[in-house]
C-alpha cells in the first residue's frame, strides 16, 4: 500500500451510511476493515498492472523495427542446369538481333566521323597552304580582330620602349646615389 494511500485513509469520508460508531466525520474518523482491505487490494492490483505496463512497453517498444526485420524473407529456387542453358540460350536468341543492329548503327557512325576528320584535316591543310583563300574574304569582324590586334602591338613597343628609358633612368639615379 502506497504512503499516500495510507496517509488519505484516515482523512476520507464515506458515502455509505453505516452507522454513527463507525463514522464520525472527523479527520481521524476510521474505516470498516473490509473497506481498507478493498482499497489495499485494489492498490495491489494497480501496482501489478503498472509493472505489467511497464513490462509490456519494455518488450514491445521496437516491435516496428523487429517486424520489418522478421518481414524480409529470401526464397531461394533450385533450377537444374539444362534449364539454365535452356534459358540462356532463349535471353541471347532474343537480344541478339538488337545488339548486332546497334553495332552496325556504331559502325556507320564512326565512319562518318572519319570522314569528317580527314575533311577536316584537308581543309586546315589548305589554310596553311593560302591564308587569304582559306577564309573566303574577310569578314567586318576579322577586320576589326586584326586592327585590334595590330593597336595592341604597336601598345606593347611603346611600353617596352617607355620601360628602357625607366630602367634608364633609375640606374642614373643610383649611380648619382652611390657618388654622393
């Protein structure tokens, strides 16, 4: 019997009119003995369904994970091994068509892919050969690639010309450095 149970025993008052020496509606009134014998009982039976509670949770709180496990079952089939090489057989007789035409698409494939290889090769053979013809006449955008390319030149000679005369210069401030 729990201490909270025993300790309200005592306090409580009965709704059941059993007569003036046993109630007495005070707080140490007391209770018939069947009636503690009731409650004590009854007290027992809650702890053991509690434990049980317990008990049960314990053993039961991965049961989705366990049935997932237990769910999985491998089914293994023995088959002789002329029904192997009969299936085989049947599997290559079946995909064996497709593969053949697949290999002739590839065939072709690279065969055009060669052919436009060695075209061009001749045509960057050509170009080297005449540089004017190879392009057919130049184009706005050729033209203004090449006086793009021909401003940057004429840049890069007179920065390089620029960094002489520097390097001039700052070797004639050292040696003025060194004289004094």
């Amino acid at each position: 019997m729990s201490r909270l149970s025993r300790a309200n025993l005592k306090a409580r008052e009965s709704v059941f009119g059993a007569g003036s020496e046993i109630y007495r509606g005070e707080i140490q009134a007391t209770c018939p003995a069947s009636l503690s014998e009731c409650v004590m009982a009854l007290e027992d039976c809650c702890e053991e369904a509690y434990e049980a509670q317990n008990l049960l949770r314990n053993g039961t709180q991965d049961l989705l994970r366990m049935s997932k496990v237990l769910d999985n079952q491998r089914i293994f089939l023995l088959v002789n091994e002329s029904t192997v090489k009969r299936y085989k057989a049947e599997i290559a007789d079946e995909v064996e068509p497709q593969i053949t035409e697949l290999l002739r698409r590839a065939e072709q494939g690279l065969e055009a892919l060669v052919r436009k290889e060695t075209l061009l090769q001749n045509k960057r053979e050509n170009a080297k050969l005449n540089p004017q013809r190879a392009g057919g006449g130049t184009t706005s955008a050729q033209r203004l690639e090449a006086r793009r390319h021909h401003l940057l030149v004429k840049q890069r000679e007179r920065l390089e010309e620029e960094l002489k005369a520097l390097k001039a210069e700052v070797e004639e401030l050292e040696r003025n450095v060194v004289e004094d």
